[in-house]
C-alpha cells in the first residue's frame, strides 16, 4: 500500500471535524511536514480563522515519532484533546493505518495529591499533619470546596483540576495538591501505585502526541531534570506568549511571610542551632523589607545584601540539618519534612541568585498596599528576581536536537519574523553561522477579507495621552463610538485604573449600554455575558486583549484607549530595553514597540473572529497617525481599510449596528 499523500490526509481530517480546508491551511501543513523532514526550525504566522490546529497536527501525526504541542491556554489545550486529536486520529487511521495514542500532561500541582487527600496537610505551627476536612466548617466556601474535591476523588479518573467543574479555590486546591519539591515521590508514598500526575507521566510516555502549557515546557528547559518525554519534534502553539510564559517560570521571589513560613516549617525539624540561625536570618531580612526600597535594584544595597547572604547560609544549614535529623513524635515525619525542606530550599536558591548578583538577572523590590489588619503587614513587601533575557536559554535548550514548529496568529511584527525571532534567541532570517539555529518564517494569511470586514480608525484629533492623565477627550470620544455601535463594544484599556474610570463614567453617561468591567465576575462569565446580549460593552485590561473570542454582531466595536507601551518603571521590560541600548541598538524599537505591536495585534484580531463579522478597531491614541514608530504598528496589524475620519467612522458603526440588528429581528 502506498503512503497516503499529505493533502489526503488533510483533507479526511478536515472533513472528520466538520471544516473548510483553506490555502493556508494547505500551505501551513506542507511547510511543517518539510521542517519536520528536514530537521529544521518554522516560523508559522496563521490568521484566525485558518485552522492551524489541523494544519500542525496533520503533519505531526504522519511523521510518526512522538510529538510535544505546547499550548498557552487551557482553551486550546481543551480544544486539541477532547475534540482535534480524537476526530483527527479516527480520520487518519484507514489511511496511516495505525491508531496514534495521544495524551495531556501538566506540572505536579495540577493533579489531586492522594496523599494531602487521605492523610492531611503538614501544618506550619505544630507537629505532623492536621486534616484539613474536620478543620474547614462545612458550611463555609473553603470546607464545601474540601467536601467537593473528596467526593470528586472518587470518580474523577484524571485527578487534573481543570476536569472539575465549577472549579474550586486556589485556598482549597492548595489543601489537596503538591508541587514536584513537596512531592515524596511515587517509590516512598503509600499512594504512589495510584498517584494522578505518575499515571499521566506514564500515559504521555506511551503516546504519539502529547499535549503540554508552556509553562511545563519551559520547566523542562530550564531545571535540567527532563519532565516531558523524549521527542524529536516540538511544536509551540500560541507562540507569541512562550518569552513571558518562560519568563514567569524563571522568575524567583522572597517575601517575608515565605521566608517565615519556612522557619515555622522547618522549627522542629532541626537541632536548635540551625533553627535559630534561619530565625535570627529571617528577622534581619524582614527588617530590611521593612524599609522604602527603590523599584529595580541596579545594586544590592549594603543591608539588604548582609541579610540575603546570612538567610542563604542559614538556610543551606538547616537543609544539612534536616536531612540528618529525625525525629519519630512528628506524625508523617517523611510529608512534613519534605514539604519544610522545599520551603527552605526556596528560601536558599532565592537568596543565593539575588546576592550573587548575575549582570544578566534583574532584581527588583515591591511594596503593594496591605490586604489586611496586622497579620497582613507583610504581605505586600517583595523581592524579585527575573532573567533580563531568555533569549540565549531558548537558544540554547529549545532549538537543540529536535525539530520546532512555532505558530500563532501574531508572529510577523512590523512586516517581517525577526522581532520575534530575536526574542527566541534566532538570529535574522538567513544569517549563517555554526551555533546559529537555521529557521524559516512562513505567513499563510487567512480566510478573511480584512479590507472589507474591518476599518481601522485611529482618532487623530485627540490629545496625545499623558501617563495616567485625566482623558476627558478620550471618554467623549468612545461614549460616541459606542453610541453609533448600538453598544457592541469590546474596550481594551492599557491598565485597570483606565478601564474602572472609564466604567464608571459610561455608566453615568450611557446607561443605556450595560458595561461589563473585568474583575467583577469570573472572566468566562465576562465574556458569556458580553456576547449573550448585542447591546453589552465589556471593558477589561491584558485579558481581554488575547482571551476573548466572540464571533457575531455582539463584537463589531474594539477600542483601544492609547499604545500598550510597557510602563516605564517596569523592571524587566525598562532593563531588557536598555541593554540593547548599550549594545548599540534601538531599545524603544526592539523591547517596548515590539511589545506594543504583539499585544496590538491581538487586540484587533478580537474584532474579526468569521467570515460574516464586520466592525470598526479604534485606536484612541493619535501617535498611531502622528510618531514615526506608528507605521511599524499599523503594520503589525490585520491589513483593515484605514482611516482618521470620524464622521465617516461613525457612519459606518451606524450602519453595521443597522444591518446587524435586521438580522437579529429576521432571526427572532
């Protein structure tokens, strides 16, 4: 029998899900079969709409060596294993003639903990465990969220949180979950033989195609310890949010309350010297926190530089400590250790990063309002330390010994792949060199007609926006674009001080038009709401740039208020733009428009989500039309009919609005 073609293939999986295949499609599919074949790297950029799940997933399952898919989003990640990969692979199998096994997998704190479960939760205060069921009040929210988890324990076959349904509290996932370093391990637990995460370890050691967040993926990467199988081929989807997503990961922080928490833990697990060295630590750094820190850390301060070196050296004591002390009075005395030792050793690998002092880290020191009366004081004084760039660790650990396919809707910024390129640690687009890794960027387009779905308006007679100014001229301006729109409005502000003010003046204005504000209710119930009735608005800040996929007459308005610049005191983002200053390049253009394009983009590709929506972006923020980085932006987006003309802008709202509810009273 000859091996079925890569259109054929296409085509039965296309039809098994019910779908239209596309060129792009077509033309995705082709050039991920020739980098898997080749060994090589891709750069895919795919429009909504182009089907780019099948358009990876095709080639992937013909190839037949396992296959890792990184995902950003629990949506996608739900999409591909309950609906793409089981029609898919049903649709492939008369053809490859073999059935590909396919599985989820995610970090350890996403499964239910049989042990935390049945044997309790090691307690900060006193010996051994408590049982967290007899201690929550049955009739508060944290006690019926336990009962839940118990009974869903019992039928659950999974034990993955994101299979609970509503979900439960982070407070109450907390009681009945470990991470890897409070994990005892399969071989020491009684439970180990039925243990969630060791049988999706094993489930995804089995199959063709695993499905992974990002976030696991860079755990993978960076902590040297594989925790994903070996493969010969990765393929990150929602590409565009892998450098933040791996930036969060290698991120460490050191709070006082952490740090005591680890003392508290630790306390009866050690001789009396060590426990007091680590309390003695843990005073002296508090009382540094204490102090009115500046944001970023260029240099350590003297003080606070003391107090980091004596909590690491009294934390490496204690873990020499508890690893030679036992103790059989302490109930559990293996989960109860295990569980202090990752809060030291936190503690320790924090400490130890900061005060070495990495020119290639960034250190910075938070204070945010208390949440609370004084047990609270604290809880807001942090230190962080992030990576200035991961650049050179994508580089190095991502590009190495396997074939990668990245893909989003919003890769090509500013007309070209190498913005983000840059970011991934890829040299420009042809550069040759031995320890360079050789890519190439494919955009396929999309199905839809942007010049005549969408207009693009920027309103240029605004005041250029002041950093957290009042913008009377901007609230005028969109209570009159929503107005034309008959509501129908998406509003994607660049902070949540933005969006709130804005709420709460429309509301005052146009009472007409509910407004829907991020924050007040979980965020799919946000965007249910939103697109249940045409004359809602929904205002919200980073979110909702990337979350919201609405399709219909519900959407046909997405205003952003001014350029999503990263604000100038953010640590990382100000750090990365200047490095690239020092080395000779343009900082504003590589870190902070780059930035802006990226999160642009995926704010206007809200507007168009089928073939029938028609609607208008509007940019409230003149620098669009008038700074010479504005046509690098505008480029960045979906190629919309543009214009600054407001009366004609208002009379095209109007006129969609008019259509759109004809269509609704038609259909009624």
């Amino acid at each position: 029998m000859t091996k079925p073609s890569l259109p054929e293939l296409l085509h039965a999986a296309v039809t098994a899900v019910g779908g239209v295949e596309r060129p792009g499609q077509v033309t995705m599919a082709q050039a991920v079969e020739q980098a898997i074949d080749d060994g090589s790297h891709l750069l895919v950029q795919a429009g909504t709409g182009t089907g780019k799940s099948l358009g990876y997933l095709v080639p992937a399952l013909a190839h037949g060596e396992r296959v890792i898919v990184a995902t950003a989003t629990l949506a996608l990640q739900r999409q591909l294993v309950e609906r793409d990969l089981p029609r898919t692979v049903e649709a492939l199998h008369p053809l490859l003639r073999r059935r590909p096994e396919f599985a989820m997998l995610k970090g350890r704190s996403n499964y239910l903990c049989l042990h935390r479960l049945h044997e309790g939760v090691p307690q900060d205060e006193e010996e051994g465990l408590f049982d967290q069921f007899e201690a929550a009040a049955p009739t508060s929210k944290l006690g019926q969220d336990l009962l839940r988890l118990r009974d869903w324990s019992q039928e659950t076959e999974t034990g993955d949180r994101d299979d609970l349904t509503p979900g439960v509290s982070d407070r109450a996932w907390s009681q009945v979950s470990v991470s890897s370093r409070e994990c005892l391990g399969a071989s020491k637990c009684a439970y180990g033989a039925e243990c969630f995460a060791e049988m999706a370890r094993e489930r995804a050691k089995l199959s063709e195609v695993v499905v992974t967040n990002h976030a696991l993926l860079a755990i993978d990467a960076i902590e040297g310890a594989p925790v994903l199988p070996q493969h010969e081929v990765l393929i990150v989807d929602e590409a565009h949010e892998l450098v933040s997503r791996v930036t969060g990961v290698a991120t460490g922080e050191l709070t006082p309350g952490q740090v005591n928490r680890a003392v508290r833990r630790a306390a009866k697990l050690v001789n009396e010297k060590a426990a007091d060295q680590l309390q003695t630590a843990a005073e002296g750094f508090e009382r540094v926190m204490e102090l009115a820190l500046p944001g970023r850390l260029e240099e350590i301060p003297e003080d606070l530089g003391y107090a980091l070196m004596a909590l690491r050296d009294a934390a490496r004591t204690v873990i020499s400590a508890i690893g030679s002390t036992r103790d059989k009075s302490v109930q559990d005395e293996d989960a109860v250790r295990k569980q202090a030792l990752a809060s030291v050793e936190t503690v320790h690998d924090v400490a130890e990063r900061i005060s070495n002092g990495s020119e290639w880290d960034v250190v910075w020191y938070e204070r945010h309002e208390p949440r609370g009366g004084a047990a609270y004081r604290h809880s807001g004084a942090s230190l962080r330390v992030a990576p200035m760039s991961v650049s050179g660790l994508l580089r190095e650990k991502l590009f190495a010994d396997r074939s990668v396919v990245l893909t989003s809707a919003t890769l090509k910024l500013g007309g070209d792949f190498n913005g983000v390129g840059a970011s991934l640690g890829l040299a420009p687009e042809g550069t040759e060199g031995e320890d360079l890794p050789q890519w190439k960027g494919v955009d396929v387009g999309s199905p839809f007609d942007y010049p005549k779905q969408g207009i693009l308006y920027v309103a240029k007679h605004l005041a250029r926006p002041a950093r957290d100014g009042d913008r009377a001229d901007m609230l005028d301006e969109l209570t009159e674009l929503i107005q034309a729109a008959g509501g129908r409005t998406l509003g994607l502000f660049s902070s949540m001080r933005a969006a709130q003010l804005a709420a709460e003046e429309l509301r005052v204005r146009i009472p007409e038009f509910p407004i829907l504000l991020q924050g007040e209710e979980t965020l799919g119930e946000l965007i249910k709401n939103f697109a249940a009735d045409p004359k809602t608005c929904l205002f919200g800040t980073l979110s909702l740039w990337q979350g919201v996929d609405v399709p219909g007459p519900s959407c046909q308005l997405v205003v952003m208020d001014k350029i999503p610049f990263p604000r100038p005191d953010d640590p990382v983002m100000s750090a990365r733009q200047k490095a690239v200053e020092d080395a000779g390049g343009n900082g504003f253009m590589a870190v902070a428009a780059t930035h802006a394009a990226l999160l642009m983009a995926q704010g206007a590709g809200r507007l168009v989500r089928a073939s029938g929506d028609r609607g208008v972006v509007a940019v409230l923020d003149q620098r669009l039309a008038t700074a010479r980085y504005g046509s690098y932006l505008k480029t960045s987006l979906p190629d919309f009919w543009y214009t600054t003309d407001r009366n004609q802008v208002r009379k095209s709202l109007a006129a969609i609005d008019k259509a759109a509810q004809q269509t609704e009273e038609a259909s009624a």
